[in-house]
C-alpha cells in the first residue's frame, strides 16, 4: 500500500457558530526575513513541500519580460498586471487581454485550455443574458499564458505544447523560480497545474521568502530579475482589481502600496510587505480559502504592515462575526495560533 506523507499542521483558525465550535481549519503558515530568508515565525511544519499554484505568477513572468517581451510588444502596466493575475472574467479584465491579443497578433485559439465562462458570478450572467458563449480568455489564468505565448513568438519557440515541461520556456521558468527561492536541486519537485502549467513544489517557507523578496527585491540576487520584479509588483499594486477582483483578499492587500500578495489554489496564499522586509505564507489543509482572509488578519496583528484604511476594509468585506439569511448574528471567526 502506498505511503501517504501528511503535512504536521496546526489548528488556524475556529467557526464558532453559537456556543459551539463548528468547523476548525488547520494548516501552516510562514513569516521569513527577505533579506536572509531567517524564520521569524512558523506555525505548523514550515519545511513541507507546498505546490505554488498560482501564487508563483508573479515570478512566472520574470523569466518572459528579462527577454524584453514587454518592449517588443509595448505592454503597459495593466498588462503586466494581468500577466500576473488570476481574473474573475470581468469586462475590464477581458478587456485588457484582448488588448494583449491585438499588440502580440497572438489567436486566442493558441491557448491550451479549454473554453469558460467568467468565473465571478455577476459577470457570467451578465455575458450569458446577452447569449455569450464560452471563450478561451474567461479561464482565470489566460493572462499567465498569453504572456508565455507572446514570449515564445519573440524568441522563436514553437507556439504548440508551450505548457509542456520539456518546453523551453518552462524549463526557462522553473530554473528562474529555482533561482528566485535559491532552492537547492533536491527542494523542487514538479507536478501539474491546473491550467496545464508544470508547477513547482518547494517547501513552505521558501515561498514566503520569494514574497518577502517580490516586496522587497534589493536583497534578490540578480538584481536584472529585481528590476523586472519591480515592475511586475508595481504594476499589480497600480491595477489591483485587474490581479483578481473586487472584493478578492488579493486585491485588497494590493490596494494598499506596502503589500505584494496573491491567492494560490487549494488553500495557498502568499504576501510581501515592504517596509518590514518580510514574506509571509500560507497553506490551508483542508485546500479551502474561506478561512484565508481570517489567518491573514490575524498575522498582520501580529507583525502591522498594512494601514488603518486596508485595515478597515479587511474588516469590512470579512468581519469576524458572520450573519444569517435573516441578518442575525450567527457566529464568529476566531484565530487559535
């Protein structure tokens, strides 16, 4: 029979609906001194191996935009936001990727994934009330791969299989987010992403001190992969919404110009803040996101970072206490790390 390896986690976070607990939501999380990856405080096993998901964006697009893929094809900075995003299917959204399409000449039908519908629910009514059908560009990352697409056309590589892990430009990829962590050879294993991507497996920490660096990017090591790192936050701190959505825990840390964040699937969620040089990540056992925007406010507590602005809107958008279908207070949220 085969060995199943458990992550050691820790409980996070409790629902507590009345006097009762009802759900608890275990997991890790990591905060790491961008400058010399030190652990200033882990909660859980902070070494076991995490699939990056879609947090690893950001870094994704270094490698394309070292190569002047920007210059070449005159991206502005939404559309390196969107390079980096994981979009809900708005019309802003769609927007700016058919934006991308016009400047590279790139078809949409290049996009190896299949054929959506918006995934914020305002937006996929609204496009199917007018008898829109599904499109390439509505699956959440189309923007990740049209950058690697627009990429590959620059540098001559064939346009079929660019997801494919013996493709140049995934291999360019992963060796670029090996250097960005300085992750040892054995620290990184490869799977597959959900989008088709290959997706890196580092341990939990490392992908802190990667955010710690993406906010902090004087202590990288290639200062050439810095520069581009700047732009790429920079741009996702201008076009907050274009990274996600409204509304999306992402997009509200983004708003505030201390903070480099994105959410990752199955339970990952990472940020940087900048003027206390750390990265902070996260991993939900369970693989959900609900208890996210509780964990995170709970270490911003602990470590500030954020103004009383974004502050009031975490609260806002996702209050500690939560309400019923009669608007009643049913129960609340509760940190227990």
């Amino acid at each position: 029979m085969e060995t199943i390896t458990m992550p050691v986690d820790v409980p996070l976070v409790v629902m507590n609906r009345g006097a009762q607990t009802e759900n608890v939501h275990r997991g890790r999380i990591s905060v790491v001194s961008a400058a010399d990856g030190e652990l200033v405080h882990t909660w859980g096993d902070v070494h076991s191996p995490t699939y990056v998901r879609s947090t690893a964006k950001p870094i994704q697009a270094i490698a394309s935009l070292l190569d002047g893929t920007a210059e070449t094809y005159g991206f502005e900075e939404r559309h390196l936001a969107i390079l980096a995003a994981s979009h809900r299917g708005s019309k802003e959204q769609i927007a700016v990727l058919e934006e991308i399409l016009a400047l590279t000449g790139l078809e949409e039908d290049l996009l190896a994934i299949h054929p959506g519908l918006p995934i914020g629910r305002k937006d996929r009514d609204e496009w199917m009330a007018t008898g829109g059908t599904p499109r390439k560009l509505f699956h959440t990352c189309a923007g990740k791969h049209l950058g690697v697409l627009a990429w590959c056309k620059l540098k001559g590589w064939p346009l079929t299989g660019y997801i494919h892990p013996d493709h140049p430009a995934q291999k360019e990829i992963i060796r670029r987010l090996k250097l960005w962590v300085e992750a040892e050879a054995d620290e990184v294993t490869v799977g597959k992403d959900g989008c088709g991507f290959p997706v890196a497996s580092i341990p939990l920490w490392q992908l802190g001190f990667a955010y710690g660096r993406l906010a902090s990017p004087d202590f990288a090591g290639d200062q050439s992969a810095a520069g581009i790192a700047r732009r790429i936050t920079g741009a996702m701190n201008k076009y907050p919404h274009l990274v996600e959505g409204r509304n999306r825990l992402a997009s509200i840390l983004l708003a505030d110009p201390n903070v480099v964040a994105k959410s990752g699937a199955h339970g990952v969620f990472a940020f940087g803040l900048r003027q206390e040089q750390l990265g902070v990540s996260i991993a939900i056992t369970d693989g959900t996101e609900i208890a996210w925007p509780h964990v995170v406010k709970a270490v911003l507590e602990r470590i500030g970072g954020i103004s009383e602005e974004t502050k009031n809107k975490l609260e806002q958008i996702f209050p500690t206490e939560f309400l019923n279908d009669a608007n009643e207070i049913a129960g609340n949220w509760k940190p227990v790390f």
